[in-house]
C-alpha cells in the first residue's frame, strides 16, 4: 500500500469529507523509477528518466501541487529480480505512483504486484500483451506501446514490398515471442510465408551463426526485434557480413531506435514501424527534442518520449484531483480522460489503458529517420482477455 493511501485511511472522516488531504498538507509525491541503468537497455532507461526530469523540471517540479522526489531502483533488465524491486518501492520506499520498466519480462512480473497492493502504476516502455491484456488492471496504465501495435503493421509493409518470404530473427523472450506473433498473424494473412525462425537468447549479442544461416536460406527480407546496444551490434553485423545488400532489413523500430548513430552506414536503408520518429513535422516533436538536446546533450528518441508523455499524462490528471493520490477512483479516471498533443501525434487510452496512437512506417535515409508515411492510423491495440474492455 502507498504512502498517501495509508495516511489516507489514518485521516479523519471530516479530512475525508474536505478532501485533498495530501494537496493541503503538500506532501511530496514520491515515483519510483524501475528502469534499467546498467546493461544493454541502460541508455533506454536513463532516456525516460531524463526525459521525466526534464518536462517535471518544467513543470516547476510539482505534480498536482505536489513538489516531486524521484525514486530510482536499476531493474537490470532481470525479471528474476522484478518481484524483490518492486516491493522496494512499494512496500520499502512506499512510492505514491510506479513507473517503468523497459523489460517486458520485467513488466510481467511486476503486474503480480501492483495488480494486489493496487498501485498506480505508469507502464513506460515494456510492450507485453498482458499488461493491457489478460492481466489488465484499472489501477495500470502504459504510455508506450503493446508489442502487438510496433510489429503488426510491418508485415503489410514488407508485403506491398514484394517480400513474400521472410527469416524472423528475435530475442528470445515474451518482448520477441510477441512481435513474432503479431508479424506472423499478419504476414500469413496476406499470403506470406516464413521460412525459419531464429530465436537467440536474451542479452546475447553473438550472431555469426545465424548471419550465415541466413544468407545460405536466401528469404526475400528478414524481420527482426532488437533493441539497444543489442539492435546497434546486430545492424554493423548484418552488413560486414554482406547481407545488407542483398536481404533487405525489416523490423519494429526498436531495431534502430536511440541507435542510429553507432549504426552508421549499416542501418542505410532498413524500414520500420514504430509509434514515433525523429523527424515527425509537428510542434511538441520539435519543441521536445531541441529541449531535451540542450539538458543532455543527446538526440530524443522514442523512450524520451514516453518519458516526457509519462509526466504530461500524470500532470493532467493529477492537478484534475489536485493532487490527491488518495482519491484513486477519480484518479483513475481523470487519466482515462487525458488527451495529449505528444511529439508522437495524437494520444489518447484506450478502454484497456493502452495508448490510441499513430504507427509511422520509417526509413533510414542518408543517416536520418525518414517518415514515408501512416502504416496504421489511430492503431488501437486488440486488448485480447482484457475484462476493461467490453
Ligand atoms: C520490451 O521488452 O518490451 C522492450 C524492450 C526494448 C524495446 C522495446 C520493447
């Protein structure tokens, strides 16, 4: 139980009845941070983080009136230590609201918790299904993306491509068994067919093997989940291996996400479909990106911006009950009534609590992200054996 619940039920009946207790006082609201800081999706975290930091910073470090202090634990991407992390923060570093994690092994195991102890909580990166499926919660939100809604689209793309026999290559785990899947419903639909599929484990980076594999089985392109420092060696592997050329690279955009730069000449070419791009044409993008440029001294990318939407998304919906994370019902749907104009374009929940959101089809061209256009508009993920959703 969180910190402003338990004060919450010690306060009186006519604290109760005045409302706001934690308003008036100006108790400070703690969030955790469950996000990795160490390992290959280290720079995925600190991303959000900063990103969080920087539009909080803006916001005069308040949320609903409530001055913020930050609570970061490094989840090191490790769902085995998912259950002792999370009772960290919630039941040790009692945390108001719970944010992250990248992992969706991490994720799956946190959804236990936070789904008895009734936390909310603010889904920042991890796509599982689950989360906004079988185990979705009132209390549990996600301002990314389920894998379904990154991979599903790109099947259609590489089709009208001409590529009607694919390798799937993939980390092993639910995050690359999912967007396996979504592709695959997709990509059999339209009447492909997938010759093999390579499954390596997480967070191995050794793909010698499977790169010759590959060009020995001559597909007509390859479909990939990777995601940073991962997705930068797998793309320079790729190419000094002389596939670049010849078996075009398809992917959910993780696969260059944040990585472009390491990746150089080899990403050259590859398509993607991600919620996001650099160089989307719109006000908040432009006005995000040159803000989180001149604090770090990076490019944003799509984890900063789930940072950012994170802390607009709470700030709406906070200062709606004024801060009073006590009144959880009201809370709750105050966040299902945000709207926001995110660097991403329009966002909004669905019934399941995850985002209603445009899918771009990328292209790497001379070394920047080219958006070609929507491969899905307004893409609402299924929410299959969500009870939220009638
Ligand atoms: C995931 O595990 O859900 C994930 C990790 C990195 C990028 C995208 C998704």
């Amino acid at each position: 139980m969180s910190l402003s619940r338990r004060t919450f039920l010690g306060a009186t009946a006519a604290s109760f009845a005045a409302g706001r207790v934690f308003a008036a006082s100006k108790a400070k609201i703690r969030i955790g941070l469950l996000l990795p800081y160490s390992g290959t999706y280290a720079a995925l975290g600190n991303n959000i983080t900063d990103a969080m930091k920087l539009v909080a910073g803006k916001l005069g470090n308040k949320l609903g009136g409530r001055e913020i202090e930050w609570v970061a634990v490094d989840d090191e991407s490790d769902p085995a230590k998912a259950p002792a992390n999370v009772n960290k923060l919630i039941s040790g570093e009692k945390v108001d609201i719970l944010t992250g994690p990248v992992h969706s092994g991490v994720a799956m195991a946190m959804m236990q918790i936070v789904r008895q102890e009734k936390t909310l909580t603010i889904v920042t990166n991890a796509g599982a299904q689950a989360v906004t499926g079988q185990l979705c919660a009132p209390n549990v939100f996600r301002t990314s993306f389920s894998n379904w809604q990154t991979s599903y689209p790109c099947a259609e793309v590489m089709l009208k491509d001409g590529r009607k026999k694919a390798v799937l290559m993939f980390w092993n785990y639910s995050f690359g068994q999912e967007s396996m899947a979504a592709f695959k419903e997709g990509y059999s639909k339209g009447g492909g067919t997938i010759v093999k599929e390579i499954a390596v484990p997480f967070p191995q980076t050794e793909f010698q093997a499977n790169l010759s594999e590959i060009a020995s089985l001559k597909p007509d392109a390859v479909f990939v989940f990777f995601a940073g420092a991962g997705a930068a060696k797998f793309v320079k592997d790729y190419a000094d291996a002389g596939l670049r050329d010849k078996i075009p690279l398809y992917g959910s955009g993780f696969l260059t996400e944040g990585v472009l730069g390491a990746q150089g000449a080899a990403a050259e070419g590859i398509k993607t479909t991600l919620h996001y791009a650099d160089s989307l044409d719109n006000g908040p993008n432009k006005k995000f990106r040159a803000a989180f440029k001149e604090a770090t001294g990076r490019e944003a990318d799509v984890y900063a911006v789930a940072g950012h939407d994170t802390v607009h998304v709470l700030a709406q919906a906070l200062d709606k009950v004024q801060g009073d994370t006590s009144a959880q019902k009201e809370l709750i749907a105050a966040l299902e009534s945000v709207r926001l104009d995110s660097p991403r374009g329009p966002f909004r929940f669905s019934k399941a609590h995850n985002p209603i959101q445009n899918i771009y089809l990328r292209q790497v061209k001379g070394g920047k992200e080219t958006v070609i256009g929507i491969a899905q508009k307004e893409a609402e993920d299924p929410a299959f054996g969500c009870a939220m959703v009638k």
